[in-house]
C-alpha cells in the first residue's frame, strides 16, 4: 500500500461510518418472533413460552453487525381482536410495523401445513396481516420459521404461494430455535440501515425498564408453570422497586415487590399451589434470573390478588405503551 493509500485508510478508519435503525418483526401470535428477537440479539430480551400472545407490547432488543445497529422491536402477534386489551396489543404491532425501517413478517411454516385448530387460526392470521401489508402499500421482508420441521418442497411451495400475494420483497428462511439461516437474515437488515449514530451503547442489548422488565420474568415464569391451568387473563404488576444500601449497611440489593393479577377467585389457589408450593418455585425462578440479569442480590415477594377488570383499566396501559382507546 501506499504511503498516501496508508493515510486515507487510517482516516477512514478514524472517522468510520455507521448505521442504525429499527427493524419491525411482525406475524401472528406464536410464530417465533420473541425467539428470533433473543437469536439476532445474541441474549434473552423477550420473555418465550408455549402462551400464545404471550408479548404484550413492543420490546426493543439491540443487535449488532459489522458497523451497524438494529434495533429490533419485537411486536405482539396480530390476530382477529375481541377484548381491549387484543386491540390495543394489534394496534401496537402495526404502529411498529409503520415506523421501522425494515419490517420482518414471520411465518410459521409448519403451521401453513397442518389441519388442527390452532393451524388454521394461524393461517387465518396470516391471511389478515397480508391483507394488512397490501393496504399500507410497502414491501417486507417474508421469513419463514421452524423450516426444521417442513420438508424443502413444501417450504418452496409455502414461499411461492405467499410471496405471489405480492407484498415481499425477498424471502428468508430461517430456524429461530436452532440458528439456522438467521445470520443471513441478520446481515440484510444490517444492510438496510440508514446511516445513524448508534442509538444505544455497544453493550446494551435491550430497551426496558427494570420495573417493567421483573415484571415480565415474573409472568413468563408464571406462564412457564402453568400454561395449560391458566388462562391468558392473568399480570403481573412491580408495585415496589427498592435500590437496597451498599454494605456495610446493606448487602446492595433490590427489593422488589409484586402482585400477579388474576381474573377470577377460583384461579387464585391455583397460582398459589398447595401449601403455596406453586407460588414458591415461581418466586425462585424469577428471583435465579433476575439476580442474574441485574447482577445484584434480588429479594423478590409475590403477592397474589383478584381483580376481574384489571385488563379494562386505563392505568395499565400507559407503563406498556399500549393505547387504551383503540
């Protein structure tokens, strides 16, 4: 190289270029998008279990490639509303949807295959966010998930099938479970960042804040030990979150308080468990983790309580960023 060659690489190196954005992922509830969130992160920001709608609201995860940030939302499925608090869940995954940069719909391929109930409904919503996306007039990008489990013709013919409705403009596929193929996804949505400043320090990997974050450890470990005993109609709220003295007058630790809600008294026993067994084991997993996540001591109180209209309270929305009025 040149000496002249040597100086400019040296510039460009001092004054290296950079991209950030936000990347959009939508699809219909449990199609994988909180597991491809914590995948292109690289680390656990979204709470996973076998719930479906399980994400109530937009989660922003961090992740890096080469000079650029995405930060990505991981939005709620979009599914046919009932409740408020469904339509109030949709109409956030389309705000978000709106105003990214680049919008990744996943499908769950395996789904677009089977006969069950829970099949149809899924290709139902499918259908929907399709109607949806030819509305707003803009391209997306179409990845299919779980394709472990679909077979490489079927995969090509679910591909075809829905990049022929004309609202994709590229097709990935990927497994989020096991990592295949989301490297590939990950370096084309880096590509299509604008150029930006980072919005986030290199190592921070999510947007949440600490009240909001114990309280989804808390319901995920809720709906990890009771996923089939309870109905989706239950929450958890941080009514106390208490930065605990450094030693020698303390050990440097936060206390946290918290109350699930559930809608019905018959579903109070139930998240207690005998002898308050039930309640216990969710405590102490949601304790392991948030000790881990905080990297302090955690002393975690879980309080149970009834409140049938918790979901039709416009307080609750407002810490979520969900619209109480949709």
């Amino acid at each position: 190289m040149h000496a002249a060659e040597a100086r400019r690489a040296r510039a460009r190196k001092g004054r290296r270029m950079s991209r950030a954005g936000f990347c959009a992922i939508i699809g219909a509830p449990n199609a994988g998008k909180s597991t491809l969130t914590n995948r292109l992160v690289g680390a656990k920001v979204s709470i996973v279990t076998q719930k479906v709608q399980t994400t109530r609201f937009p989660v922003r995860g961090v992740a890096i490639a080469g000079d650029a940030q995405i930060v990505l939302v991981d939005t709620p499925g979009i599914f046919q509303p009932r409740r408020r608090l469904d339509r109030a869940m949709v109409r956030a995954a389309w705000g978000g949807a709106e105003d990214a940069d680049a919008v990744v719909h996943l499908v769950d391929a395996a789904a677009q295959l089977g006969d069950k109930p829970a099949d149809r409904k899924a290709q139902a919503d499918v259908d929907s966010i399709v109607e949806g996306l030819k509305k707003s007039g803009r391209k997306v990008i179409l990845a299919l998930n779980k394709i472990d489990a679909v077979k490489r013709e079927a995969l090509l013919d679910i591909s075809k099938t829905l990049f022929d409705t004309g609202v994709y403009d590229e097709v990935f596929m990927v497994s989020a479970t096991s990592g295949s193929g989301v490297e590939d996804l990950k370096a084309r949505l880096a590509a299509l960042m604008p150029d930006n400043p980072w919005f986030y320090p290199e190592d921070q990997t999510a947007d949440l804040p600490a009240r909001l974050l114990a309280a989804e450890i808390t319901r995920e470990k809720l709906y990890l030990r009771l996923h089939e005993e309870l109905p989706y109609s239950a929450t958890v709220e941080t009514t106390k979150f208490e930065e605990r003295p450094a030693p020698p007058d303390g050990d440097g630790g936060v206390r946290i308080e918290q109350t699930i809600f559930v809608e019905r008294e018959g579903q109070r026993p139930i998240v207690l468990g005998k002898g308050g067994q039930t309640l216990k084991w969710i405590g102490q997993k949601a304790r392991e983790e948030l000790t881990a996540i905080l990297d302090r001591p955690v002393h975690l109180f879980l309080h149970v309580a009834v409140d049938e209209r918790w979901a039709d309270k416009r307080e609750f929305y407002g810490p979520l960023g969900l619209d109480y009025d949709v």
